[in-house]
C-alpha cells in the first residue's frame, strides 16, 4: 500500500515539474514571448473592433454587420442608413 502511495505522490511531482517548466517556457523564451504578444493583439483588436468613434463600446450583438464585411453600432447604421436620430 505505501509503494502506491509513494508512486501516486512521484507522479504528482514530476506533473508539477513539467507544469512549471512549461510555465517558464511559455513567459521566458521567444516563442512564448511572441505568442502572449500575438494574444494580447488580438484582445486588443477585438476590443478596437467593438468602439465606435462616436457612440464608444458597444456589445458585439448591438453591432450591425455590412455587406461589405464592416461592422457598423446600431445607433450610427439608424443614422446613416434611415436617417433617424436616437431618441
């Protein structure tokens, strides 16, 4: 019985171990580097993509998808395309 516990508690370490090798790996190398980089700029776009110049963040279910593939807020596609104000 202690021979299975002391191999349940070995593996435990070692999947520790690797946890934090890949965790250096990840924040301490160029790969790793680059690839929180390449994530943030896509949170970042994706944010940018949600801000309307004039109205400022909207909810991606509030946004107005165009035929040409833009996005356009809710309230400035009633301006422009009905020429309705908001009320």
């Amino acid at each position: 019985m202690s021979v299975i516990v002391i191999e349940v508690l070995a593996l435990l370490a070692g999947l520790t171990g690797l946890g934090f090798l890949a965790k250096a790996a990840l924040t301490r190398t160029r790969p790793g580097v680059r690839l929180r980089q390449e994530a943030n700029r896509l949170e970042i776009d994706r944010a940018a993509a949600l801000t309307c110049p004039i109205h400022g963040v909207q909810s991606e279910e509030s946004l107005v998808r165009l035929p040409d593939g833009g996005t356009l807020c809710s309230v400035c596609y009633r301006e422009a395309v009905h020429g309705q104000l908001p009320s």
